[in-house]
C-alpha cells in the first residue's frame, strides 16, 4: 500500500476503540485513542483537539503499545494524514437545540428502546454523558422471560453489519420501571423522558399510559412493532393491522395529555397505511423503524438447539429505514393542513371517536442503522426532528454521543447554519419517483492514476458485471476507460477499494 495515501477510515476501522486504551497512555500528550474514534465515527475534521502538543516520537510511542490482535494501528501516520484534513473551528459551534411534540430537547440524539436503557444507573450514566432523552425499554404487564443466547450478527472481519436481537420487552416489574422514570425525571429535569408500552388488551394500554404520564414522563411511545413477542396479538401483530393502531391509539390519547407517539413496524409493505390510522387518531408523532424479522443461523446462536425468526438492526437496514422515513415524510395527508378529501380519508380509519388533528403535521422519530453524525443528518434532512440509536450503543458504548454532536455542529458551522430545524426535511423535495430521472444524461467515471495501485477490481466488475467499458494492461496495471461502451452506471467507482475514480460532468449520451 502507498503510505504516502493511507485510507485513513479503513485504518481507523481497525481501531478496538479499547477501555483505557494503552495507546493514549504510552503518548503522555493528547488523547491519540480519542482522535482515532473521533476518525471512525465520521469526526476526523475535529482530531486536532486531541493531538495539540503531540510529536512524531509521541505517537511512535502510542503505536508501539497498541494491543491489535493482528497488527499495530498505523497510529503516526493515520493521525498526521487526520490533521492536515482537519479543520479550526470558527466562531461559537451552534446549538443543536430543537423541540419535539413541543418538548424542548438539546440536541436531537435519543436512546431507543433497547437493552442499552433498561435501568436508572444506564440512563443516568448517558444523560450525564450528554444524551438528550431515552426512549425507555418498553414496559408491560406481562410476565417477561428471556432466552440465552439472546444475539447474534453478521460480520465483515470483527465488523457487525447486521445486528440480531431476541429480546422481547422490561423484565422488570411495571411498578419498578415507573418508579425509574419517576426519578429519572426529577434527577434530569431538562431531559426527555420518555415511556414505551406495549399492552395485551385496550386496559393494559390505558393504565400503563397514565402511569407514565403520572410518573413524569415528557410523552408514551405505543410499541406496536416488537417482532419476537411470544404472545399473539402483541408487538408487531398490532403494527401490521391498521384497525388496532386506530384503536389504541386513540384509546390513549383520550386519558393522557402528553404527546403519544406509536412505533412503527417495518414488517410491512406500505407503512403510510399505520402512519394515517395513527395520524387521523390523533398521534403527535411515529417513531421509525423498529427491528425487521430475519433469520441468521450461526451455530452459536441456537437456544436448545433451534433457532427462531427475530428482529434484525445495525448498518445494513439503515437504507431500509430511510425508505419509509421518505415515505412517510411525502404523504401529502400528514404534512399539509386538512382539507376535505381529508376528512373522506379520515372516515374510513375504523377507530372510536375518530377526529382530525389540529392543522399540525405529523411528526417523526427516526431509528436504524444510526451510527455518526452523518447518518443522524439524512434522517433528520428526510423529516425526523430527533434520531434514536440502538445497536451503535451496544457495540461501542455511550460514549459515541461526543463525536455525534461535535459532527453534526461542524457540519452546520460550515454550512452556516444557525438552527438544526432548518436542516429537518431539506432534502425531501429531491426526491421524485423513478419515471421522472433524467434518462437523456449520463456521468463518466474518471480516473486518478496518481491514486491507482494497479488491482484491477473495477476492471474485472465492469467486464463480468457492467458493460465492459474498461480494458487493463497486465505490465502497466493501468485500467483504461472505452467511452463509447460506457453507460455510466459506476459500478467501477464502488469497487475501487482506494477510491481512484471520481465522476465527470453529467452529458448528454449522444455527446
């Protein structure tokens, strides 16, 4: 490999993002483990505040006492190569403020549902990290027992891309669960709280909602997604039918008078089905997505010897979650004050006492495959004014929440944006439906040869999978372009593992 041109997010990749790491301890200036999370989590602008003062020899020394299973991190060069790409912060970092069901929030990073908020010693412990709110694991009345194993993933190396999970809701007793919101609240007033419930029957949905609303909490989220209840007519059995997310969501607001928010299941094909039953119930918001059923069958994953159909997260549904963010986010009903073909549509959402909502738009809680910063920004440029994070806490910790801030207040600094409102939705209007593309266009790759190592991958895809639009000269190693082959489709792009190809100008494919 060219050290001159280190990758420095594949390096930083490598990192274990280790506990008192020994690198950072063997430098005795800076924080260069600190700068190397900063790189992995899409923050490598702002290393430069962890690295003042360090030298050479400094981070010779923090390399030297890397732990890598397999080879040292490249910690002086991938710290070098860092700081001449990161940037001197200008001027006062904005707020990350913004409001949610007209609940004041500090910035828009959430716990969701989950084991990684199942106690008042977690939540704590992440509020006091810098945590906006939770999105406590969801409460119910019945009586929970889980399985073991209860994970499982699927992996690139000692990356998880995907992310099983089996456990179902609260094992703790409702009363104890409470009484951890109870105090939560009066320990973190200017944070969100907020309860998620799942009932059995309409009873179960009314007590447990004003339960939270007594114990202080700021809003309910309704689980209507869970896709591993052992019980019928729970989770995503709800979710899936239309008629019962009217129900109960309108039996909830009827005896709560803060913000009710439904969760919204992915096990479906059209989700704008709940998201109108919800809205046209009087919901204040969705939450989206919850876990997606799937099947993964490692060994180590059976419990007694069988597997099970479970809820799959992580990296790999986050184009699924956007999906139906953007979807959701177009629905002409839930974004624009009501009219009367809205009041046709209203009618024919079967649920007791339906009402139209106030002239208000829906709003949305974005979840899935949320790791940076940058993935927090396409949910909220899709519409969600706040983001929940589930699987990213519980492979590196809460303490990811530093670089989600810094991130998204540099990229807002350098858009001179004053307001993180003014980003909620931007990018919605971008989209059109596949019939409206322009298909008249096209845009070449092109190729840095100064970048280049010779491997031949984008030649072999464009011969075996595109167009064979590329030759390849075995003593040059050298890929060639064949315009009048190529339609454009980059495949080539995506493969190069250096990223060597870069686009052109878009032209017309007569050109």
């Amino acid at each position: 490999m060219n050290q001159r041109q280190i990758p420095i997010h594949e390096e930083a990749a490598r990192c274990l993002l280790c506990e008192d790491a020994p690198c950072t301890k063997a430098c005795g200036k800076g924080d260069p483990a600190r700068a190397i999370r900063a790189i992995r989590f899409d923050n490598a602008k702002n290393v430069g505040k962890w690295l003042d003062g360090c030298t050479d020899a400094d981070l010779e020394r923090a390399e030297q006492a890397c732990i890598h299973y397999d080879r040292p991190i490249r910690i002086r060069e991938l710290l070098n190569a860092a700081k001449r790409e990161a940037v001197v912060p200008h001027g006062q970092a904005p707020s990350l403020a913004i409001a949610f069901c007209g609940i004041p929030c500090e910035n828009p990073f959430f716990l969701a549902s989950s084991a990684i908020c199942t106690n008042y010693e977690m939540v704590a412990r992440a509020f006091d990290m810098g945590w906006a709110g939770v999105f406590y694991k969801t409460i119910c009345k019945q009586d929970i027992h889980e399985v073991s194993p209860r994970f499982d993933a699927v992996k690139e190396g000692p990356q998880i891309t995907g992310f099983r999970n089996m456990e179902q809701l609260s094992e703790n007793p409702y009363e104890v669960d409470f009484e951890i919101l109870r105090r939560l609240k009066q320990q973190y007033p200017s944070k969100v709280v907020v309860a998620s419930i799942m009932g059995e029957f309409e009873e179960d949905w009314i007590d447990l909602a004003k339960m939270a609303e007594e114990s202080g909490c700021d809003a309910v989220e309704l689980n209507f997604s869970c896709p591993q209840m052992r019980l019928a007519g729970m989770g995503s059995d709800v979710g899936q039918n239309v008629e019962l997310v009217a129900y109960y969501t309108t039996y909830v607001k009827h005896h709560v008078s803060i913000p009710v928010i439904p969760k919204m299941t992915p096990n479906i094909t059209q989700m704008n089905h709940p998201l109108l039953a919800s809205y046209f119930a009087g919901a204040d918001a969705v939450s989206a997505i919850n876990t997606i059923k799937s099947v993964t069958m490692s060994p180590e994953s059976k419990v007694d010897d069988k597997w099970t159909v479970s809820g799959y997260s992580g990296r790999a549904v986050k184009p699924i979650a956007l999906r139906f963010i953007l979807e959701m986010a177009q629905n002409p009903v839930v974004n624009r004050q009501h009219n009367d073909d809205n009041v046709k549509i209203a009618q024919s959402y079967p649920a007791s006492n339906t009402r139209l909502p106030k002239n208000e738009n829906i709003e949305f809680s974005g979840i899935g495959g949320i790791e940076t910063w940058r993935d927090a920004l396409e949910f909220m440029q899709l519409g969600c004014r706040n983001v929940q994070v589930c699987t990213a806490v519980m492979q590196y910790g809460y303490r990811i929440i530093d670089d989600l801030i810094s991130g998204m207040q540099t990229y807002l600094q350098e858009r001179g944006i004053e307001r993180l409102e003014d980003i909620v939705g931007e990018r919605v209007p971008s989209f059109v439906s596949a019939s409206d593309l322009d298909r008249d266009t096209k845009v070449l790759p092109v190729f840095d040869h100064g970048k280049c190592i010779g491997c031949g991958r984008c030649y072999i895809s464009c011969r075996d999978g595109g167009h064979q639009a590329l030759t390849f000269d075995a003593e040059s190693r050298c890929p060639r372009l064949v315009g009048a082959k190529c339609v454009g489709c980059h495949l080539c792009r995506l493969v190069c593992p250096v990223s060597a190809i870069g686009v052109s100008k878009r032209i017309g494919k007569r050109e």
